[in-house]
C-alpha cells in the first residue's frame, strides 16, 4: 500500500541560464507549476547560486539553482520527477527527503535567511548540545 501521508523534500534544480536570463519570473513559474502538479505544499523556492558547471549540460556551461522545500506524498516524487525531465528550462533536479531539516531551520528558511547561515546555526546548536552532553 502506498504511503499517502505528505512528507518534507528538498529540491535542488538547476535550471537553464539562458532561459532565466531571457525571463527570470516565467522560470520561477514553470518550476513552481511542477510542483503544483504534483499537490506540492511549497514553503520555499527561491535562487541559490549561480556557478559554472563542471561540464556542459544540454549545451550550457553555467547554471542557475534554485532550492525548493516543499511538503509531498511519496508517491509524487516520480512526477516532479519526470516533470523535471520533461521541461526544457530544468536541466537536473535532484530531490531528497529533507529529515536533516528540522522545524526551526525550516522557519528560517522560510523566513527568508540564507541557507548557509541557517545551517551554520544548526551545527552551532548541534556542536554546543554535543558539548553539554560530553560535560553532563
């Protein structure tokens, strides 16, 4: 039987970087109607970095990523999937179970703090509990 209960995902998608240079919101939009499809609950969507890629990819040697923390059945994952793979502005999508992300974090997430300085906190939090721990 299939799991139906909606649980937390972290996408990264690397999109195309000619395509978010021509129309950066029509992008963001086409990303966010993959997951929509699929009865995602996005909390997050937003840009990550921009890089060079190691290699080229469809053709393109920089990419755009852009980082979703969404709530979904498991059962969706091979949509948003295959979505993914089907649309000509995402060149990959990677998509795990967000169980590092904890409700704190994702607040700060959502409330718009930069990821790294969200998991910077958390490993502050997690070294000093580790701490306490060792002394008790």
């Amino acid at each position: 039987m299939a799991d139906t209960t909606p649980k937390l995902y972290e996408a990264l998608f690397l999109l195309n970087q000619n395509a978010i240079a021509a129309d950066p919101a029509s992008v963001v939009a086409q990303v966010q109607e993959i997951l929509n499809r699929s009865g995602a609950k996005v909390h997050v969507l937003r840009k990550w970095d921009e890089r060079k890629l190691c290699y080229p990819i469809s053709g393109q040697k920089r990419g755009t990523f852009y980082i979703a923390y969404f709530d979904v059945t498991p059962t969706a994952i091979a949509q948003i999937e295959r979505d993914s793979n089907l649309s000509e502005v995402v060149l990959r999508a990677m998509i795990l179970r967000a169980e590092h992300v904890g409700p704190k974090e994702l607040q700060d997430a959502i409330a718009g703090k930069s990821l790294d300085e969200v998991r910077a906190v958390a490993a502050a939090a997690a070294a000093a509990a580790q701490t306490e721990e060792a002394a008790a």
